[in-house]
C-alpha cells in the first residue's frame, strides 16, 4: 500500500523539569513580572519571562498547557539550555503515523515534512518512509507579506516542542511561598511556526499531484494546530481551503484514493466545527477521541457528558448521528477503554453490500463486520504493543507481544451495555449493531500495566487500522 501522511511532523523534545530547576528559574526575574502573568497568562511566549511564568502556573495549578513561542530568542534560550539534555523524538500526528504505516508493511509511505532537516529525518523509520527530493530547508510560501508572515525568522529552523514534564508532588519556591505541583502534567512551549499553517513542502505537494493515481490513501491531519488568526491578516479558513483544493486535485487524478481525517485537540470549538464541516463531504472517514466527539456536540446533539464518561450507548448515539447527518462513510472513535466505529453501506470499501441493512443476520452483514473488527483489533494491538515497550518491529513481533496485553475491564463492560443499547450481535472479542442505516462496531482496548509511553497511541490505532482496511478491501 502507498499512502500520503500529511501535514504534520515536528520534533518533540521532551525534558522532566525539577522544582528546584524551577526555583532557580524563578530567582532570575523581577517577582512583580512573573507573580502578574502568573495571575494573568499571556497564553503566548514573547520573552524568556512569559515561558517561566507559563511553566510556574501550570506546576502551580497541576495543569497542561501548550504556549506558541513568538521570538527567535525564546527559542535560542530553550535550545540551548533543554535539547541537548532531552528526550528527542518524532512528533506530530503525521510523523508518528508515518512510522506506524512503515513499521508496519505498507510499501511506500510519503509524509510531508515542513523542515526536511538532518535531525528531522533521522526520526523517522528506515523501512518504507520515501522523502520526494526538497531542498533541505522548507521556505516560506512566495508572496507572503514581508516582515509580517508568521514565523518569518523560524522558517529554516527545526520545528521543535519542547515538551516540560513535571511529577505530582514536586515543589518550588515561588519568591519564599513554597508550592507543590498537585498533579502530573506538562507544559509545552512550542517553536513550529510552519505546521501551525499547515505548511506544504513544495516537494510533497509535486510527488503528490503526479502520483495521485498511484496511491492508495492519505492520512491527514494537524488542524487542530491552526489558529483564527495569524500576525499576517490571513486565517485559517484560508488554510482549509488549500488544503481541500489540495484534496480535490489528487481526487480528480484517482477516484479510489481513500482520505482519512484525524481530528486532534482543538482549543477553538469554531475551527473544530469548520474543519468538520469543510472535510465531511471529501473525507471517506474522521477519527477523533471522546473528547473531540463531545466537541462536536452542536453538530450531533448528544450531550457531552455522557460521551466524555467513555458511556459505549452515548458515544455510540453520537457517532451514528455525526455520520448520518453528514453522509460520512465511517467515523472511527478511539478512547482509552474502547474503541467504536460507524460504518455506511455500500461506501466503506469493498462492501459488496449497497442498499438497507436491516437484518443483522444476514450473511453478508456477517462477513463486513468481521472484516471491520479485524481491522480494528490490528489497530488496537499495535497501539497496545507500542504502549507497552514503545516500539512497533512488524507485524510478528506485535502478534507476540499483543498476546501478554489484557483488554480493558471498563471496555469489556461497555461493550455488554453496547449490546443492550443497540440491540447488537456479539462477534469474536467485538460486537456489532444496525442503527440508522449504519453498521456500529465496538472492541475493548488492549491494556499494558506499565506501559512505556502514552504519546502517540492514537495515531498508532489510526494508522494501524487504516493499513488493514486497505489490505482488506484489496483482498476483497
């Protein structure tokens, strides 16, 4: 399989801060400077302050926030003091998928990278990731406005996140009043001006267009990183529409090209909501979390709560709604206790199946619903295996290790209230139901005890899937 993985891929630079490092920190700014953006958080980074304030607010209140770093200095600073002694790896949703899909058999993987940088492209997997020839420093797009372009001094330069781990119960001086972090979290000061618009390496954008009929899929994603309004007048509805004229050119080269969405933490519901509604009618499916369906919730109507307590009849409900209302092919909800997906008739690949489901015993029905689910349990045993040792190394050795991980209790309960909800039909270590004109499938999580990494575990299930449902799909 050949797939696309666009947009974004930065590099994640990962550091567990102490208090005292903190304290340290603190004693080098003027205390009515830090106590007043404490109280009041610029929510960006101008100055060296701005970043120690951000950092002292969160440990503070034991909260996670991600601040976009507007100064050349800041980043310097940052480089300087924290790369060096930090846990360097690949991030951003396209990047971890790339790996996954290279990791695990697909033939050639294409992923735009902004900054094709030595550092960069050392991060990604070896096996089948293919790099279009770039210049090796992405440049701004001609004709933006001189001066006033975002990230105009950042755009030769690694797009970097630096990535502040703090521990529950660490503590710092806070100019003599001594504070104790009351919860793990993390503060994110993030230098990536590039992916914040969604920037396409002109090389990505070539080998996409001129290979369009070649490909199989394309996985997209990054939008939750744009933001309403940018230092050069432009917005993100701009953004959105190169991307779905992007869209539509290699469409127009390959009827067949399957599109996958993956939404990501939107800090604006308006621009979740557009992203939605832009993508709907050109994507073949949309994979979010709980969290990100109960965002949507104006668009579906179910309420939030529901949704956000991993309840399987809500969620459910939700997803059903989402994809009717909309005419979305498949809409693929991964949590951390389970994972529920809404498939269309007769526009979900390979079916062989057009029409009205209506009888959940037909044949037919049968073998579609096993054909999902095994793609789906592939997608949660890869996620589980990278979760538990942090490496993907091919598809046996994720059979192996997938064999020692134990399904989620919570998930295996939701399941039964699955069953009853949507009067659903057990399958192997899944079920299935018919709502609405959709197939609903739902399978328990596979769970680690100390699981090694909980970064990327999302992508990893997405792309996973995603690589299996067009084997299948082939196959069929």
């Amino acid at each position: 399989m050949n797939i696309l993985c666009g947009y974004n891929v930065n590099i994640d630079s990962v550091y567990r801060i102490s208090g005292s490092e903190v304290s340290e920190l603190l004693n080098t700014f003027e205390k009515t400077e830090i106590l007043e953006k404490i109280e009041n958080p610029p929510g960006k980074i101008l100055s060296e302050s701005d970043f120690v304030a951000g950092l002292a607010y969160c440990m503070k209140n034991g909260c996670g926030a991600e601040w976009l770093v507007f100064e050349q200095s800041v980043f310097e600073f940052l480089k300087n003091r924290y790369f060096e002694k930090s846990l360097v790896r690949m991030g951003g949703n396209a990047g971890i998928m790339a790996n996954a899909l290279s990791e695990l058999g697909a033939s050639r993987v294409v992923p735009n990278v902004a900054v094709p940088s030595r550092t960069q492209l050392s991060l990604f997997s070896k096996k089948a990731v293919y790099f279009p020839d770039a210049p090796l420093q992405a440049k701004e797009k001609s004709g933006a406005k001189p001066g006033k372009s975002l990230g105009s001094s950042f755009s030769n330069q690694d797009p970097i996140h630096f990535v502040f781990d703090f521990s529950e119960g660490e503590t710092f001086s806070l100019y003599g009043t001594e504070i104790r972090a009351p919860r793990e979290n993390r503060f994110i000061a993030t230098c990536d001006h590039l992916n914040f618009k969604l920037f396409v390496n002109p090389s990505f954008e070539t080998y996409a267009l001129q290979h369009a009929c070649e490909i199989d899929g394309v996985l997209i994603s990054g939008f939750h990183l744009l933001l309403e309004t940018y230092p050069d007048d432009s917005t993100y509805r701009e953004v959105l529409e190169d991307s779905f004229a992007r869209l539509e050119a290699w469409r127009a080269r390959n009827e067949k090209l399957r599109v996958h969405l993956e939404f990501g933490h939107f800090a604006s519901k308006e621009i979740a909501n557009s992203v939605f509604l832009k993508f709907a009618g050109i994507s073949n499916s949309i994979g979010m979390n709980e969290d990100e369906l109960a965002m949507l919730s104006n668009l579906h109507g179910i309420l939030a709560k529901g949704i956000m307590s991993m309840e399987a009849g809500a969620v459910g409900e939700a997803t059903c709604e989402l994809a009717s209302r909309y005419g979305i092919g498949k809409i693929f909800i991964h949590t951390r206790e389970f994972v529920l997906a809404a498939f269309k008739p007769g526009n979900s690949g390979g079916s062989g199946i057009s029409g009205k489901w209506d009888d959940i015993d037909d044949p037919a029905l049968l073998k579609f619903a096993e054909k999902k689910l095994e793609a789906m349990g592939f997608g949660l045993s890869c996620a589980g295996v990278y979760a538990a040792s942090g490496r993907l190394e091919g598809r046996e050795f994720v059979e192996k290790e997938a064999s020692k991980l134990q399904e989620s209790l919570f998930g295996r309960e939701q399941l039964q209230l699955f069953l009853k909800a949507f009067n659903g039909k057990a399958l192997g270590h899944g079920a299935y139901a018919l709502r609405e004109g959709y197939m609903l499938c739902i399978l328990p999580t596979l769970l680690s005890k100390s699981p090694l990494t909980t970064v990327g575990l999302g992508d990893t299930l997405t792309a996973a899937t995603f690589l299996r449902e067009l084997e299948l799909d082939v196959q069929a």
